[in-house]
C-alpha cells in the first residue's frame, strides 16, 4: 500500500544504542546556541521538570498542539504513540482511551475508564466525555502506567491530564482563530480574559464549528456530520498571596447525523438481499470498494450531546502547606434517535437510545514540604480523600421497520441452511419452504413498530483516601512511596417498560429477548499504590524503578441482556427450552493492574539531545471484557492478561531552527491469558484465551521535523512535517478481523508576525489520504451460522485547510 513504510524492533534497538553514555555530562559535547527547553509537569502534584519525576509521562503544551493539529482527543496519538482513542457508534457506550494497549475491553455504558481524563482537576466518568473540540486549553499530560496516589480517582492504565488557561490578573488579553478546510470544515474559537481589579478577573472562551461527514451516501448527502458549540466562563479571585478561589463553568452541544456512517467490509451470505431490499426502497447501493467510503442507511441518526457543569478549585497556602479543595459537578447526556440497526440501506431494524449520567466530586488535598526530615534531606507529600456521586439512567428502544417481515422471512431459514439464492429464485417461497420440510407458520414474524422499550438505572458512590510522599535519601537517591485506599457502592437495574406479546417475533424465537429485569448492587474495596526509587546518574541524567497497582471497580452491567437471555428469563413461556430459567449474575469483578518499569531519562550533546526511555511489565487480573455476538451484549472477567515491552521519546536540536522528535512504542505482549471462560463456546462468538488485545498493535511510532525560522524583524516561518505508524493489529475483541499496518502522514507550514500576533497556517492531515477500517464487528441479523458479515468504522480521509490566529 502507498505511504506504508516498515518498522521493526530492530529499528528501536537501533535508536537505543545510539545514546552517549549514561552520565554524561553538558560540557563534554559541544557547544550550541539553543537547547532543548525544560518542560514542567505536574505528574507529582507539583510543578517540577519532567526529566526529574520518576513516571513515563508525555506533556504538550498549547503551541505543540496547535502545530500538531491537536484540538480533540480524536487525534490524541500525535502526541504520543503510547496513547490512542477509538470510538464507533455511540459515545456513551464505545468510546476508549488506550494506553500502551490498555483500555476498557468492547463497548458498554456502565464501564468506567481505564484510562482516567482529568480536566483542571476533575475526573470524567466517561471516555466518551472528552470527545467535544478542546476549548481554551493551556496543555495536557499523558501520564503512563496506573494512577492513584495522587488523584481523586484511581485509574488501571493511566491518565490524562487537561487543563484550561486560567484567568489572569495581570492585563486584558485575548485570541482568535478562525480555520476553514475541505468537507467543508468551518471553525471560529476565542477566548479574552479581563482583570476586574487587583484581586479578581474573568476569562470567557467559545467555540462554534461545522463539518461534512466523510462518509458519502451516493443518493446524495453524508454520514457523521460534526457541529459543535461550546463555552467557558471562569473567574479568579486572589485577594491576597495566602487565597486562590477560581470557578469554572463549561457547556457543549452538538446535533449532528451520527454516528452511524460505516462501510461494507466483509460481505455475509445476506448481502446480496440485503441491496435488493435497498434498491426496492428506490435508493442507489453503496460502492463495494471501501477506499470509496460510501454506504446508504435508511434513515440519517440525529444525535444530540450535551456536557456542562461548574467546578470550584480553591487553594489555601499556609507557610510551607498547600490546602486545596475540587468540588463539581457534571451533567452529560446523549441522545440518539433512528439508529440504524442493521447498519444498511433496507429498512429492517432501528433504535432510540438515550444516557443521562450526572455526577458530584470533591476532593480535599493537603501537600506540604520539609527539610532535613528525620533521616532524608528533603521530603513532600499529598494527602487526599475523594467522594463521588454518580447516577445514571438510560431509554432504549427496538423498533422494526417496514421491511423487517419481508427480510426476516428469508433470513430465518438461511440459519436453519436454506441457500439464500434458492430461496429468492423460488417463484412461491411458502411451498418452496414447505417442500423442505420447513413449517412457514411457525416462521419468525417482524411486526412494523415498537419491539422493546426498557429503562436502565445505575448508581455509584466512590470513597478514596490516599497519600503519596517524595523523599530525597541522599543528594542522587529518591524514594516515592504512595497508598490509596477505594471504596466502592454501585447499583443497576433494568425496568421493561414494553416486550411485544407476538409469540412469533423474531428476537423471541432466537432466544435474545426478552431477557429477565434485575435490580443489583455490586460493592468492593481495595488498596493499591506506588514504589519507586530514582538515582541522579548525573547532573542531566535519571533512572527509576517502579511497582504501581491499578484498581477499576467492578459493576452491574446496564444492558437489556445484562441478566441472560429468553432461556434465563422466568417469565417466558419458553424458557425452559432455551435455558434453565434462572437469571444470570448482572454484575462484573473488579480489575487489578500490577505494573512494573523501569526508566532512563537523560539529555545529552550539551542539551541538545534529550532520550526518555521506559521498559515496562503489567499483570492483569480479572480484565473487564465486553463482548457482542451481533445479538447481545455480555461481559466477563479474563482472569489473566499481560502487557509488556518499551516505550521510547527522543528529541534533537538539529540547528537553531530545527528539532527532530523520534518516538515509539513496542508491545512484543499484550495478549489474555489461556481460560476456558474465553473460549469460543463461552463467549459465543471467536476465542480471546490466549489471544492478543484489539487495538494493541505490536509497534506504534512517531517521527516528527519541527522548524522555527525567522525571516525578517517581525515575521517568521514555522512548521511541522510527521509521520505515524501503527502496526498490525486485532480491531475488535468481538472477531478476528484485522488491520494491516499503516503509516499517515502530517504537515502543517506557519506565517507569524511579532508585531500583530497574526499567523496564517496550512496544513493537513493523513496527507496521502490512507484509507482503512479502524474496527470491524458483526453486522447485527447478518450472520448466518458461522459465515459472517463484518461492517467497518474506518479511518479519517485526508483533511486540508487554512487557519488564521490572532493574538490581542
């Protein structure tokens, strides 16, 4: 495939071996101009240089993202190869954050994160909440390996770490950018900040943008529109160096026609009626080449999201103590009407969804620093407790189309081994049938309308207390120590509002629906923490080790088939020649990361060079697993999984003007373990024991050229060309389809004036225009024994445009 190069772990231990020697000092290289800047994160709680925190941590700051077209954490891996976001057809239940191959396993609403997203200090229950444009952002931290010690929330794999531009007391200032590009992209974002006197100012930003989907249907129009709008209102009130109160409230909204728009990837026995079907409605099919990105569905979704909320951060300082204290609270909902289904253009089966979570938080911290503490030089610490109210409730609503009888007719015996093409050729499909001894009335029957109609409710309550402590042992030997304490009470329950009594439906011969109602909860503690212990090679060079244990409660799964199926069900008539009629167990264990890593940071060529190196060992246990069979939704526990292998970041000053960044992950592991309760017989569908993650690619790297020449007294040329690679790799859990390895390519070329604080941008994005299916899964009353049919959510086209920036 064009665009596509090859990397290799020969290639990374290439790139390793190319280091000076550890502890070299500055003033044995030669001398330069320019040196790479420290970069301050706050990975510890406290402002400190990256190269001194003993955690693989990534930070990018406003300017990086803007000159990487970073604006959403759709993108998020040209940050960072370590980190990666997947989302399909509804943010409320399938959007994830990865890292180093870690993530929530399959899509399901009542999951939490194992990859937590903190925004100016709060955590987001939900991947799916991060999804809106990043308004008024100062920066973000990638934090690698499970988190605890120091955050309200515990997360299993790591965080995320997002943070707003503050209000300022120090003069009125503002920006403005406006971009336009192809899809007919629009997009106008600004924020202005006002000192209302000494003590107080008030910060206001907000977003409007408008986007064509890429998905084209060829009887005219897209799928997967994008229009968000967005605002931010926050004041700061310092009326003295002892007091920081600042208040934030945030709103975002988008209606769009998504997020449906898919393509045909791999065609089932049912596809060729399936296009019959379509074409009977008067509507063109798609193209069956996927580099065509078209598909037809038989309604456009509207889908509304909605987030907004308000915090409160205020700090305290009290001599060499830090009180702080987070209190939020959050309101997101989603909504989503005429989903389609069966993901097609035949009008066969759609459904009505809706999820409403809101959320109170507060944390209270206290942190402080000592010197000459009884054995050690120097010491800091954090100490926390952390409360969180969730609720959640969720509508969700079956509904057959005019078409559904028609289709189900044909689809029912092809299960039983009738050829499709025998049955579509028959001139009366009745005796046809009959003549094989199918008995036609007691065929299944899809009655136009209203299928199911259930409610879900859930609810969470979180307790933490947690500490975390530096020591400085020697003047180069450190010493973290961190516990955390985490309690957790869930509930879940699923009402059934309405089940069609037709005895002939379709769900109900197939022994899905109606499964029972349950009404659960689910409570458990832990304790996890951190242990790492760092020595200064060097006046530029540190290494650490580290054990960190991760923790994600377990829950009550919030599904329609959350408690079993029609055999689990005791009020079907059925049951018992389905099952034994006894619900299934709705809840879900805990899941447990032990973490394990090593790392080198280091700069070197008198600063000009700068290498951070970590090799790292997880083991998993009890790993969370959402499965979908193409009828129903299920989790488990995988009681083993691993993960291990290294991460590399490098950076070189080239010249004055130029810095080349080099980054790449490796995951020679990162598989289940072997367990009869991952067979293809308990799940239902492909076997994961033993098997590698979706979404785990085995080397994922980034290569990046970034200039920054002046050419005059006022103006100057900066720019940006990178490539990223992603190997291959399982798409799903739920199959054993595949991605090849692709490469994309960035490039953005910048226009500035000191002067105006004006700049011009062009740039794009997968310049090469590689096009490929991100995940595959089963196209839901399209398999046919074991001969499937696969959709696809692919990858975004190339993307170009202009973007104007203005500083006043």
């Amino acid at each position: 495939m064009a665009g596509k190069v090859v990397w290799s772990p020969v290639l990374l231990a290439a790139t390793l071996t190319s280091f000076p020697v550890i502890g070299q000092e500055a003033d044995s290289a030669p001398a330069a101009s320019r040196q790479i800047e420290e970069v301050i994160v706050t990975a510890q709680r406290r402002s400190e240089s990256m190269q001194d925190v003993p955690v693989a941590v990534t930070a990018a700051s406003s300017e990086d993202m803007a000159l990487a077209q970073v604006d959403s954490i759709g993108n998020i891996q040209a940050i960072s190869p370590s980190i990666k976001f997947d989302v399909t057809n509804s943010a409320a239940n399938s959007a994830n954050i990865f890292i180093r191959g870690i993530g929530t396993v399959g899509n399901n609403r009542s999951f939490e994160g194992a990859v937590g997203v903190f925004f100016d200090g709060v955590y987001r229950t939900r991947a799916g909440q991060a999804m809106q444009n990043w308004l008024d952002i100062d920066g973000l931290q990638i934090l690698r390996g499970p988190q605890g010690t120091l955050f309200g929330k515990n997360t299993s794999a790591g965080a995320l770490i997002i943070n707003s531009v503050s209000p300022s007391l120090e003069q009125a200032e503002g920006n403005i950018e406006l971009t336009a590009g192809n899809y007919n992209k629009r997009l106008i974002r600004g924020a202005y900040n006002q000192p209302l006197n000494d003590a107080l100012a008030v910060r206001v930003a907000g977003l409007w943008a408008e986007r064509d989907g890429f998905i084209e249907d060829p009887n005219g129009g897209q799928y997967n529109d994008s229009a968000p709008r967005a605002l931010k209102l926050q004041w700061l009130f310092e009326p003295s160096d002892a007091l920081s109160v600042r208040f934030i409230t945030d709103w975002s909204k988008e209606q769009v026609n998504c997020c449906y728009g898919q393509v045909d990837a791999v065609d089932g026995p049912m596809q060729g009626y399936i296009d019959q079907l379509t074409q009977q409605r008067g509507l063109k099919t798609a193209s069956d080449k996927l580099e065509d990105y078209e598909q037809v569905l038989s309604n456009k979704t509207d889908q509304d999201v909605e987030d907004k909320g308000m915090q409160l951060n205020v700090n305290a300082y009290l001599g060499d103590y830090v009180l702080g204290s987070v209190t939020a609270y959050r309101d997101w909902r989603i909504e989503q009407i005429g989903m389609d289904a069966d993901f097609s253009g035949a009008n066969i089966l759609g459904i009505n969804e809706s999820l409403n979570t809101q959320v109170f938080s507060q944390e209270f911290t206290l942190s402080g620093e000592f010197q000459d503490f009884g054995p050690f030089r120097y010491a800091d610490f954090v100490v926390g407790v952390y409360y969180a109210d969730e609720d959640i409730n969720a509508d969700h609503q079956l509904v057959w189309g005019d078409q559904a009888s028609e289709y189900v007719t044909i689809y029912a015996p092809a299960g039983l081994g009738v050829p499709v093409d025998l049955m579509l050729a028959a001139a009366d499909l009745t005796s046809f049938l009959q003549g094989l001894g199918i008995p036609t009335d007691l065929l299944p029957l899809a009655q136009e309308g209203l299928i199911s109609d259930i409610n879900m409710s859930g609810g969470s309550q979180s307790y933490a207390a947690f500490m975390h402590w530096n020591f400085d042992i020697t003047e180069r030997l450190s010493m973290t120590a961190g516990v955390r304490y985490s309690k957790d009470e869930k509930t879940g329950a699923m009402r059934r509002r309405f089940f069609t009594s037709n005895p002939l439906e379709p769900f109900r011969l197939l022994g899905a629906q109606p499964g029972p109602e349950y009404d659960q909860d689910y409570d458990d503690s832990a304790v996890s923490g951190q242990f790492a212990l760092q020595y200064q090679l060097g006046d530029s060079s540190m290494a650490y080790a580290s054990f960190s244990r991760g923790y994600k409660s377990g829950g009550v799964n919030l599904d329609n088939q959350a408690a079993g199926s029609v055999g689990d069900n005791p009020n079907e008539a059925t049951c018992a020649l389905n099952g034994d009629c006894e619900p299934n167990d709705p809840r879900y264990d805990s899941e447990y990361i032990d973490g394990y890593e090593l790392g080198l940071k280091t700069d070197y060529f008198g600063g000009r060079a700068r290498s951070n190196i970590a090799l790292f060992y997880n083991d998993i246990t009890d790993l969370q697993v959402a499965n979908f069979d193409g009828l129903a939704f299920s989790i488990l526990n995988a009681p083993e999984a691993e993960v291990y292998g290294a991460e590399i970041e490098n950076q070189f000053v080239l010249s004055d003007a130029l810095t080349l960044d080099i980054s790449a992950t490796w995951l020679p592991e990162a598989s289940f373990g072997e367990s009869e309760a991952l067979s293809a017989d308990a799940l239902g569908t492909v076997s994961l024991s033993g098997r590698d993650f979706a979404q785990a690619p085995e080397l994922t790297a980034n290569v990046a050229l970034s200039f920054d020449q002046p050419i005059g007294r006022d103006l100057s040329l900066s720019g940006r060309v990178a490539a990223y690679y992603s190997g291959e790799q399982f798409t799903n859990p739920a199959n054993n389809e595949k991605r090849d390895a692709q490469t994309e390519y960035a490039a953005t070329l910048a226009l500035s004036s000191a002067s105006t604080g004006l700049s011009v941008s062009l740039w794009c994005q997968n310049c090469s225009d590689e096009r490929y299916v991100t995940q595959h899964f089963n196209s839901p009353l399209q398999n046919v024994g074991d001969d499937y049919d696969f959709n696809g959510y692919v990858s975004a086209p190339r993307t170009y445009g202009v973007t104007v920036r203005g500083e006043f």
